[in-house]
C-alpha cells in the first residue's frame, strides 16, 4: 500500500534533544522589548527632542502586544534551528500583526493623535530592523561561547538503532544545542534497522560513528564522569534494558532524557499533553487551539471580506462573461470534505459544459472537451476560485489550508494513501502549501497525490501565521506560471 508518511528523519527533526531552558531563551525576549522601546525613544527624541509619559506608555503597550503576537507567530519558541531568512519572515509577521491591533487600539481610543506621523513611520521602520539586528548579535554571542566550550555538555546515546542515528545527526548538526556527542554504546554491536538507516542515508542524516561500548561501560563512564549526559533511544519494547540503564545511572550524576521513537508513527501535530496528570503525546491532532484557532478565524474574515470587497467588479465582470459566452449557470457548487471530514459545498465560477457532483468525478485533463474556452483561461489563473471567498466568509473554509478535494475523490484516495485523510484535521483553504510547491492539475497517478498529501500534512505539522503570510505572498507569484493547472 502507497504511504505518504514521511521518514523518520523527517519527523525527528520537528522535536528538540533537550527541552530545558537555556540563558538566550530570557535574554532574547529582552532584547526585542529593548529593541521597540529603544527605536520608540530615538525616533521620538531625533523629532521632538524629549520624550514624553505618552511616548513611555505606547512603548510599554506595544511590548505586550508585540509579545503576545509572538505567540500566534511561532516567534516566541525561538527555534534555533531556523535559518535568518525564516526568523526575519516571523519577526516582520509579528511586527505586522502588532501593528494591525496598534492600530485599531488608535482607532478606538484617540490615542495616535499624540504622535506625527514622522514618528510613527520613522518607529515602524526602525523597531523591527533594531529587533532583528538585536537577534543576530545574539545568535553570534551565543555561537562564539559554545565554540569556547562554555556550556557544553558531554552527550552519550544508548542505542545504536535508527533513533540513535538520527539523535546524533541532531546533536551534530545543531550547534545550538550546546552538546558534544562522546559514543554510542549499546549490547548489540551490529547496526539494526539497516534498511532504514540505507534510507537516512540518503537524506545525509546516516553517522558512521562506532560502538564505544556495551551499557555496562555506558554506566562506568557516567559514574567516572565521562558523560555529562544520556540520551536513552532504545526501542519502547525494550523496556527491560531501559529500566536496567535507568536503575543503575541513578547512582551517578547525569542527566538522563529517554528519547520515545514515536517516529515510527505519522505525527501530524505532535505535542506534550496530559490526560488526568498522565503524560500523553499527540499523535493526530489540529493546531488551530484555543487562541491560535480564534486568530486564524479573525484573520480569514478580515482578509476575505477585504479582498471580496476589493475585487467585487472583477467578480462581476467574470460572472457575466460565464453566462454570455456559455449555457449554464454562473456558479458551481461541489460537495467536497471540509474540517473533519464534514461535507461542505464549495463555490466556483462554473468553467465546464458539465457540473459533475456524483459517485464519480472525472477529472479535468489536459485539452478536456468539457472546459470552456473562458473556462481555460479561468482555471489556468484559478480565478474560478475566486467565490470561495464566500465559503471563507462563511466558515467552511479558510484562506490557507489543503485544497479541498471533490468528495469522490477523497473516498478513492483514503484506501490507497496511508493517512490522507489527516489533512482534514484543519480546514481546507483557497491555496496551500502544495499549491505553491507545484501540486497542481490533474493527479492521474498515487504518486502525485502522495505528493500533495505529504505537503498537506508538513503544513500542518509547522503551521504558523508566518506560514499562512509566505503561502498567500508565493501563490501572488506562482499562479500565473503554472502549466500543469488546467
């Protein structure tokens, strides 16, 4: 059977080796509060010359929203693994995100007439670039002392298997983590999972580092003081040689951390829970919670109903154009699976001589008899998906999300691509992440689909707003050079 899951490597990669706070996870936020209240102040003082109790006030107001704004961003898990370019993105969707609430906050209150707008530009433009300078010295510092040895720690990993590798590949290729990996040490000399690793190796995850010895040397050289620190990667079958390793450092001072190989799941959405005081790890589930779920929503409205709006007389115009130069109605309406596998109605412009809703749906192929000459130009630029607006509007879909599939299509996938239909766990969305990575047209092989799938599920696996920003900012380019849409 077909499987879109992704590799094990894959999926370590979106956990962290150590969950322990470190000194750059308080500094850091810190900095960026120093940061906006700082450029307020230089701003402020380069155009009046003195700064005023209101100017400390919209300082302070500002840090908390900005905070919080971090929150819906991703920006306040700090993820030193994260390129610049990715960093930059959330800080300046932060930033604009704070912006939006200053300003209905000013709208509201009166409050912006304290400030010319010299100051207020001069302020939005220098806060974020002082933020992100602010940053970046701090990557530096905190790379120079780990290359002087302050704060690392001397790292061991107990078991030479799949998650052993992929562990060790983590610490090495993670600098930031601030760990010195000394051995592998397991009972069993030979490497196991060898068609696994083969397949790690591909993705330059695969160590060739050797056995330094059995778990009775790992535990003499963490009581001689050898080892600050045991990574445990044996299988969870392996209870008995976990308990053995856990009973027998306990006479020593090392930090022990048991690293699950939950990996061999399809994690969707992973997360630390509890379930009556009893830790829990998701497995399958959305990460539109709570707040971040209400924000998503605020979001979709907002843009949607400002887009709509925006584009009205376009819509109207491609509304007449489908009814004068074609007989049928100007919209379709196809039942396709929305959040949680609900059956929604999703709106099109109708770009075919047939409106197929049953059983069985054909789909569009390349020179198809049943698209209008009108209909070609709309799907090639996927303005036939323009009245989907609607269904943002009204809370079926979202803006950004897996493309909605026709309902007899889902049916036909879900036995063949093992979990498919996970990407239901968030709404589907006018573009997505597989959009903007080539997946459109037709999927006339399991392949392709799998593809989209794949993409479906990394997106909600990282979703962020920074991600719905950049999603929404690359489909604005990509939508127009697509020759595999028709």
């Amino acid at each position: 059977m077909p499987s879109s899951s992704s590799s094990p490597a894959n999926s370590a990669q979106s956990f962290s080796i150590l969950g322990s706070r470190h000194w750059y996870e308080f500094v850091q936020p810190c900095l960026d509060a120093a940061s906006i209240l700082a450029s307020l102040i230089v701003v402020k003082f380069a155009a009046r010359g003195h700064v005023d109790d209101a100017s400390f006030a919209m300082g302070l107001i500002t840090v908390i929203v900005f905070f919080l704004s971090s929150q819906l961003t991703g920006l306040h898990r700090g993820d030193r693994r994260s390129c610049t370019d990715s960093e930059i993105v959330r800080v300046l969707s932060t930033w604009v995100l704070t912006i939006l609430v200053l300003g209905l906050l000013a709208f509201a209150t009166r409050y912006g007439q304290y400030f010319a707008r010299s100051v207020i530009l001069g302020w939005v433009i220098l806060s974020p670039a002082m933020i992100g300078l602010s940053r970046m010295c701090l990557r530096i510092v905190q790379v120079g002392l780990l290359r002087r040895g302050v704060g690392v720690r001397r790292v061991a990993i107990a078991g030479h298997n799949t998650l052993g590798q992929q562990t060790q590949y983590n610490i090495s290729t993670d600098s930031s983590l601030g760990l010195n990996f000394v051995g592998f040490y397991d009972d069993r000399s030979e490497l196991r999972d060898t068609a696994d690793l083969e397949s790690q190796q591909e993705d330059g995850s695969k160590s060739d580092d050797p056995v330094c010895g059995d778990l009775s040397d790992l535990i003499q050289a963490a009581r001689n003081g050898e080892v600050e620190t045991v990574l445990v990667t044996l299988p969870m079958r392996a209870e008995k040689r976990i308990r053995y390793i856990l009973d027998e450092l306990s006479d020593s001072t090392v930090s022990v951390y048991i690293v699950p190989d939950f990996f061999v799941f399809e994690l969707l959405h992973a997360r630390w829970t509890q379930v009556g005081g009893l830790p829990a790890v998701s497995v399958s589930e959305t990460p539109m919670f709570g707040i971040d779920g209400v924000a998503k929503r605020a979001a979709d409205l907002v843009l949607a109903t400002t887009g709509l709006l925006t584009i009205s007389i376009p819509m109207l115009l491609i509304a007449a154009a489908v009814k004068l130069t074609s007989p049928g109605p100007v919209f379709f309406r196809q039942r396709r699976y929305g959040l949680d596998g609900q059956e929604i109605r999703v709106w099109k412009f109708r770009s075919m001589t047939t409106c197929d809703d049953g059983a069985v749906v054909k789909q569009a192929t390349q020179n198809d008899s049943r698209i209008t000459p009108l209909g070609a130009i709309l799907r090639k630029t996927s303005l036939d998906e323009l009245p989907q607006l609607f269904n943002v509007i009204e809370g079926s879909m979202s803006l950004v999300g897996p493309r909605p599939h026709a309902s007899a299509h889902n049916e036909q996938y879900r036995g063949l691509i093992r979990g498919y239909m996970m990407r239901h766990k968030v709404k589907p969305g006018i573009t997505g992440l597989a959009q903007v990575n080539g997946c459109r047209g037709e999927t006339e092989t399991v392949d392709k689909m799998e593809r989209r799938v794949h993409f479906d599920h990394q997106y909600i696996r990282s979703w962020s707003f920074a991600l719905d920003l950049k999603i929404l900012l690359r489909t604005l380019l990509v939508v127009w050079k697509q020759p595999e849409a028709y």
